[in-house]
C-alpha cells in the first residue's frame, strides 16, 4: 500500500472516531452551531404567518406580482409579459401591493 494511501485512510477513520465533550475540538473542526432559541423562532414564525395572511387579501394580480418577484426572483419585465402589460404597470401593482401589505399588517400588529 502507497503511504500517502495508509495515511488518507487513517485520517478518514479519525474522523468518525468519537469525540470527548470534555476534549477541545481538533484543530480544523468547528463548534456546532446551535440553532435559534424557541422564542425567536416563535416570533419569526408568527410573522410569517401575518404576511402570508395579509398576502391572500390581496387582489389576485397584486398577490400574483409579490409572490412571483420575491418568490420566484421574477423581473418586472417579465411578469409584465406574463401578464400582458407593461413592466411600469407591473411597478404600479407592486407598489400598491406593498402600500396595502404594510397597512394590513400594521394594523394586524396594533390589534
């Protein structure tokens, strides 16, 4: 067997040896990155909900514009193809979108 072989494989195995939580980790390795702590998680997942809400009281077309350009990375203009108007019109659905998102929610967060 080639040594640089032996060694690649002794490496390997050291890998998935396991490791003492007591120890410092080895050099090369990192903390584990601990995940967010439920009440942030909480909120974040409430505000989700409120603009999925206040997106499906949108009007159709202006729901449709939101979705498809943050969702989709969709271009004005090609959504103003989509559908059959100008990428400025498709601008104006977007910014009306947007004045009545942040109503509904302001309103929602005052409630």
């Amino acid at each position: 067997l080639d040594e640089r072989r032996v060694r690649s494989v002794l490496g390997a195995a050291a890998l998935l040896a396991p490791l003492s939580l007591d120890e410092p980790l080895p050099a090369g390795m990192h903390e584990p990155v601990c995940d967010e702590d439920p009440p942030a998680i909480l909120l974040r997942n409430a505000r989700l909900r409120a603009v999925r809400s206040a997106l499906d009281g949108l009007p159709p077309r202006e729901r449709d514009v939101v979705r498809c350009h943050y969702y989709r990375r969709t271009t004005f203009d090609l959504l103003g193809r989509r559908f059959g108007v100008s990428r400025q019109r498709v601008s104006q659905l977007h910014v009306r979108a947007l004045r009545r998102l942040r109503t509904r929610l302001a309103a929602e967060s005052a409630a």
